[in-house]
C-alpha cells in the first residue's frame, strides 16, 4: 500500500499540472471567438500659435487655445475559424466588425451621436485568398499614402470592397471604392464631399509587398486611381458634374538588419484635380534607425515634397485668384500625416494662404531612451523648408524641437505627452498668417483606457 502511494501522488501532481495545458489546448481550437472592447481616450492640448490667423494679419486676435476632447470607442469582434477535424466542411474562416465612436470637447452642448468608425466582414481561405467589404481603416506600408491617421481622433475609414492574397511572402491586395450621397439614391450621381466620408467620387488602388526570403528586405508598389467630382450639381456644358481622375503611383523599400532599420520611398501623382488643372508632382522620403541597445537608438531622416512654382495672385485690374496651368505641389491626403513632417501639423494638415503650397523639405534627426521598462523619451529636431524658390522670399520656413515621453501602465491603460517649440521664418508668417517671432509652443497629453470587456469561445 505503501508503494501505492508513491505512484499514486506524482500521477495526481501530473495531472494537476497537466490540466491548463489540456484547457488551453481546447480553448484554442474552438471553432468561433466573440470579443467586446471598450476605448476611452482622454486627449488635451495646449497652443500659442500653430494655426492659420483668419482675416487681417494685423488684427488683435487670441493666439491661444486650451481644450480637452473624448472619444469613446465600443468595438464588436466575431471570428469563425478555418474547418477543423470536427467540422471538415468548414473551409472558410469568417470575420465580422463593428466599431461604433463617440467624439467630443469636454464643455460642448447636446449630446454626441454615435457613428460608425468600422464596420465591415471578412471572408478568408486557406490558399490566403480573402475578400473584405464595407467601412475599414486602410493602412498600407509606413501609412505616408494610406493610413488612418488614428491622431486625429475622428481617424480615417474608407467604404472599399477588396479583394486580395496573403501567403509565401507574398501580398496583394485590389480595392474598389464608390462614393454617393445618400440624398441622390433616387436619381444623380452628383457627390458633394462636404458631406461624405472621403473627398474622392471613386478609388481604384492596386498594393503589392513581398518579403525576400531569408533577408530582412521587404518591397512594395502601389498605384492609386482616384476620382474627384468635378463641375456643380445642376450645371451645364462645361460646368455639368463629371469626374476628374488623378493617380498615384510610387513604391516604398525597408531593409531591418538586426540593428539597423533603413526606409525609402518615392512616390509621383498625375492626372487633373477637380478644376481640370494638370497635375505633375512627386515626392521621395528616407529614414534610418540605429538602436545600439534596446534602451536607446537614434534617427535621421529627410522628406522631399513638390511645390508649386509660384504664388498665384490676381492681375492689375482683375478679381478674384488665377488658376494653375500646372499643379506641381504633392497632396498626400489619405495618410497619417501627423507622423511625418514635424508634430505642430503645420502641412498638409492645414493650407496656406490661399490654398497655396511651395512644398515642403524637412529634414529631422532625433533620438528615443528607454529609462525603465515601458516608459519612451523621444527628441527630434526638424528644419523646415520650401521645396521651390519664391521671388523675395527665404526658402527655411522654421526650425521645430519636439519632446515625447509614453508610458504604459499595464495592458489596459497608457498615458502619452508631448511638447513642440518652433521658430517660425517671416516667410512662414507670410504664407500662414502666423506669427514668425519665434514663440509658437504646443504641449498635449493622451490618457488612454482599452479593456477587452467580455471575450469567449465555443
């Protein structure tokens, strides 16, 4: 009896041990998972300056605003997985989303109405073929052309149809977009983009990425063809609504060898904007990383974008502001462009005066320290400038520091700041109506809160 209990008591303890495992196991290969999600994001900021002065320039106005904004975000999550040996007849896997945001200004009236930031469904086979429809955020490479732009609170969604292939290094993906008003279902194609999602009529991308094998070297090309709603509802002859297309096409490059992390890109958009005005521009970036140790590394980058030759002004004797033959400035207006060219959003994200734009180059160096486990530090420097040159106007825009620092409390929570000083040239006071006294100050913080609320599988 004895010796029963010696075989007795290490065949419990095993299988004690052995039951989480046994329990993972099963949980793992349930055939369908359902997922609830909340997001709670607190953003505040701090400006002197940074925005576009309206009216006279030598107007007394308040360069100062202080604001706290919410979003509060609900996300449904259905996934059915591929066949198992249960259920052999199972060979597509399916996925459902749902995300439903609210958005606000801590202090405005009335309540905020729900909207739908994603919505869509996803049906994948075990070749790597998929086919997913409906309103998605779209994020292709390092988001530069394509990307949600999550910064901006309300983020970008696009209504898209796309088919595409994931497997052996190999991606590609076709996506469809048609745009309509809701109040012309019953007659006319006329799309007023004020009300819509996206300013685009229609969208037709092609993306394309492989992974080399056993190198760190990734490729992808892309060709966008977008079409803009051009003349005016109603109008005629020339005047008469028609769609004006113009095309991106570009490619982007990363090659991550331990160490070291090199991008480039180069990208060219053709075509005509919805004044049927020629457009030939281009852009080129590049970026390097270098993280000696896993606390710390350092960057250096710089961005190239076309700018327009001259600034459009009226005649002697005329009205109004003379149209472009040629439209030579780059307008990257589908990506997160909060990541690129410096965090106070002067470009791209707001116009010059006059919708004017001499391009832009920036070149940046900055470096990020890792103190503590989870907490980021991050600086970067950038020069500003023009891409082209004004008559009687100096070229450098002004000279950015930015200072970030995240830190993430546990899975669920994280907190984020930041702070942005700049001195601004006459010649950026001249084409932003902003002060150029070398006093424009930025600061933000983020608190964010992201549970999953239920989760289960059957």
């Amino acid at each position: 009896m004895k010796h029963n209990r010696f075989f007795i008591r290490p065949c419990c303890l095993a299988v004690v041990l052995l039951l989480p495992i046994t329990a993972w196991g099963q949980q793992a290969d349930k055939e369908n998972q359902f997922d609830i999600g909340l997001q709670m994001l607190t953003h505040g900021e701090l400006r002197n300056g940074g925005m576009i002065r309206e009216g006279d320039g030598d107007s007394e106005k308040e360069n100062e605003a202080k604001f706290l904004m919410n979003r509060a975000r609900l996300t449904v999550d259905f996934r059915k997985n591929f066949a198992s040996a249960e259920k052999p007849l199972n060979r597509f896997a399916v996925e459902a989303k749902v995300v439903a945001q609210s958005l606000g200004v801590w202090g405005m009236k009335g309540n905020n109405a729900l909207s739908l930031s994603e919505a869509w469904a996803k049906l994948s086979d075990k070749t790597g073929l998929f086919m997913q429809m409906g309103r998605q955020a779209l994020a292709y490479d390092d988001e530069r052309i394509i990307g949600p732009n999550d910064w901006a609170m309300t983020a970008l969604a696009h209504d898209v149809f796309k088919l595409g292939y994931e497997g052996h290094g190999h991606k590609a993906h076709a996506i469809l977009a048609y745009n309509q008003n809701s109040n012309n279902v019953d007659g006319g194609t006329y799309y007023n983009k004020e009300n819509g999602v996206q300013p685009y009529k229609t969208m037709h991308t092609l993306w394309y990425h492989y992974d080399v094998p056993k190198v760190p070297l990734g490729v992808s090309l892309l060709g966008m063809n977008v079409g803009m709603q051009a003349g005016y509802e109603g109008g005629k002859n020339d005047y008469a609504p028609h769609i004006e297309y113009q095309q991106v096409v570009g490619g982007y490059i990363s090659f991550r060898p331990k160490r070291w992390s090199v991008e480039g890109s180069y990208y060219r958009q053709m075509g005509r904007n919805e004044e049927g005005a020629e457009i030939d521009a281009w852009m080129a970036s590049g970026l390097a990383t270098w993280t000696p140790r896993d606390m710390f590394g350092f960057q250096v980058g710089f961005d190239y974008l076309s700018g327009d030759d001259y600034m459009p002004v009226p005649k002697p004797g005329t009205l109004g502001m003379p149209k472009h033959e040629k439209i030579k400035y780059f307008l990257p207006v589908y990506g997160s462009q909060h990541k690129f060219y410096g965090a106070m959003d002067f470009f791209y994200l707001s116009n010059f005066v006059n919708t004017f734009s001499p391009g832009l180059q920036n070149a940046f160096v900055g470096a990020f320290v890792k103190p503590v486990k989870n907490l980021h530090i991050g600086v970067a420097y950038h020069y500003l400038a023009m891409a082209t040159k004004l008559e009687d106007m100096d070229m450098t825009l002004g000279h950015e520091i930015e200072v970030t620092a995240s830190y993430k409390l546990q899975d669920l929570v994280s907190f984020s700041a930041g702070f942005t000083y700049m001195t601004g040239s006459e010649s950026m006071e001249r084409l932003k109506r902003d002060r150029g006294d070398g006093n424009l100050r930025w600061g933000w913080f983020s608190v964010n809160f992201s549970p999953k609320i239920f989760s289960t599988k059957w």
